[in-house]
C-alpha cells in the first residue's frame, strides 16, 4: 500500500518567496483502490521582512489579516492538544508558535513523511521547489503532474508555435466535464477539491493509471 497525496499552494510571489497556504487531501492506494485518509488546509505569514506581493494577491486573493487569523487559531489548538507535554518538554511551545511559518513547520514535515506520490498541477517546476524544504531527501518521491499529463491530450495549440500549450487547470477541468468556478478559484483548498475530481477522471483512462501504476 502506498500514499498519495493531492496537494496546491498559494505563494506570495515566485520562487523564494514564502508559501500562504497548503492544503492537501491524502489517500492510501493499493491495487486500483483509494481510501481517503485526511484533508489539511494549512495557511502561513509571509517569512519576517518579506514585503507583501500585490500582484500575487491580485491572484490568490487571501488578505493578510485572514492568514493572522487562521495561524492564531491552529496555534491555540495545537497548543491545546500537546498541553500535556509542553509540561514535560519547554521547546514544544516554540515549535508550536513557529507553525505559522511554511519553512519552520514541523507538523507539515511529519504529515508529508509517508507520501509516495504527489499529485497536483504544475507541480513538478513550481509547487515541489517549495516543498524541498520538508521532504526526506533520503527518500525518492514520485510525481504525478496533471497539467505535464493532459498536454498531449488537450492539444491546445499556439499562433506560430509548434508545441502544444501546457493546460490551465480550467482547461483540464472544462476539457473532463468538471465544473470550475472562478470565483473561488485560486484558494489552494479549492484548487485541490477539482485537482481530484480530475485525477480520478483521469486514471480512468488506463494510460494515466498505468502512469501512476508506474510511479508507484
């Protein structure tokens, strides 16, 4: 049996510059079958001393105060649900304050340690960059990209070039009968929730779920 996770983030610019949210939905697989395990919805604040980016916000839309809100209130659980050990072990509380950073979050670290395959949309150049900071570098993770996947398969076309245009994940969504609304698009929590409506329409096909056969 192996894991899978289905994952999206929302970042405050490109490269380097910090992640605002992670959200994930976890599945075991063995022999054709899913079992979902758990969904996680994380939000971060931007690395201390990096300037907000509007023209990422034009895109991802979540306000800075949002962010405050969300970290307070998983600190405050976190906080609640390791209160009998914090007594025995002083360095959890900066552990637990630290969550509110993507870089420094050691309970993402811990949720990401039995993933064998991430699924996601772009993932391969851009999300998984990201993500090198809370993986095993020991051990060997495997992609499953919808957007490098569905290429050839949609065939969108260029004015004047001769390779096929990498797909949007409206484009894949539109292109498989999945609804995409683009008023809640661009929240990582959403952008997961059709990501796997995809995925699941797309190892349908036997070539995708060979793919992912083989990735595993």
């Amino acid at each position: 049996m192996k894991n899978v996770l289905i994952f999206d983030l929302e970042t405050n610019g490109f490269l380097k510059s910090s992640v605002l949210q992670f959200s994930g939905i976890k599945y075991s697989y063995k022999n054709g079958k899913f079992n979902k395990i758990n969904e996680q919805d994380f939000y971060y604040l931007p690395k201390e001393g990096e300037e907000w980016n509007y023209h990422a916000y034009n895109v991802h839309k979540i306000k800075l105060n949002e962010i405050k809100k969300h970290t307070d209130k998983r600190i405050k659980e976190t906080l609640n649900l390791y209160k009998k050990h914090i007594e025995k072990d002083i360095t959890l509380i900066e552990s637990i304050n630290n969550i509110k950073y993507f870089n420094k979050d050691k309970i993402l670290n811990k949720y990401l340690e039995d993933v064998d395959v991430f699924v996601g949309h772009n993932i391969k150049s851009f999300d998984m960059k990201f993500m090198e900071c809370h993986l095993n570098k020991q051990r060997f993770h495997n992609i499953f990209d919808t957007m490098l996947l569905t290429t050839n398969e949609l065939k969108i076309t260029y004015k004047g070039k001769s390779t096929f245009k990498k797909p949007k994940l409206q484009e894949a969504c539109e292109h498989y009968g999945i609804k995409y609304d683009t008023n809640k698009a661009h929240n990582a929590k959403y952008d997961v929730e059709v990501n796997t409506k995809l995925f699941f329409e797309m190892i349908k096909d036997q070539k995708y779920l060979s793919e992912l056969d083989n990735e595993i």
